[in-house]
C-alpha cells in the first residue's frame, strides 16, 4: 500500500461519471437519429411503391373470372360472375312463380 493517497480520486470520479453520461447521451441521439431516418425513409416507399405483384394477381383473377372456358383438367365450365349472379337471380325468381301457379292450382 502507499504510504501517501496522491491520486485525485474525485477528479477521477467526475470524469468517469461525465463519460459515462456523454456515451450514453450519444447512444440515445444516434438512435432518435436512426429511428426519424427509418420512418422518412418508410414513408417514401409507402408514397411510391406500386404493389406490382399483387397488381399483377388481382388483374389475372378479374380476368379470369369475367371470361367464359372449360377447365381441361376437370372438365368444369367457368362463366363470367355477373352471367352467373343474373342465372342465379332468374333461377331463384323462377320457383317462386311455380309455387304460385301449383298454389292457384290447388285451391280450383
């Protein structure tokens, strides 16, 4: 042990402690900096991305479903959706007016 306590123990201290809270102030900052450039940077895509691929699906879908064709493998046959919502309209009218007619017929 020293027979005398020459070291300056409290400067030493102060600038520990001032390191301590420049790095951590430092390390705060960069990641305030870094999350701000992360959401400009987000934004920008969402403002001008075009969602190509998913542009290109939902385009072959509404094409296929609003053309007529067979399908080769199973031998099923497509219509259009607005052909097939009007068949099922007409087709769902049409029994109504049969239950009427069989009801007029019953009651002569």
């Amino acid at each position: 042990m020293a027979q005398y306590d020459d070291l300056p123990i409290q400067r030493i201290i102060v600038v520990g402690l001032l390191s301590v809270a420049i790095t951590i102030i430092t390390v705060l900052g960069v990641q305030v900096l870094y999350f701000g450039l992360v959401g400009m940077v987000d934004a920008n895509k969402l403002a001008t991305s075009t969602y190509r691929e998913s542009i290109e699906v939902l385009s072959s879908q509404s094409k296929q479903i609003s053309l007529f064709g067979v399908d080769e493998s199973n031998g099923r046959m497509t219509i259009p959706v607005d052909d097939a919502m009007k068949k099922m309209i007409s087709g769902a009218a049409k029994p109504e007016s049969n239950d009427k007619k069989s009801n007029s017929k019953e009651e002569a």
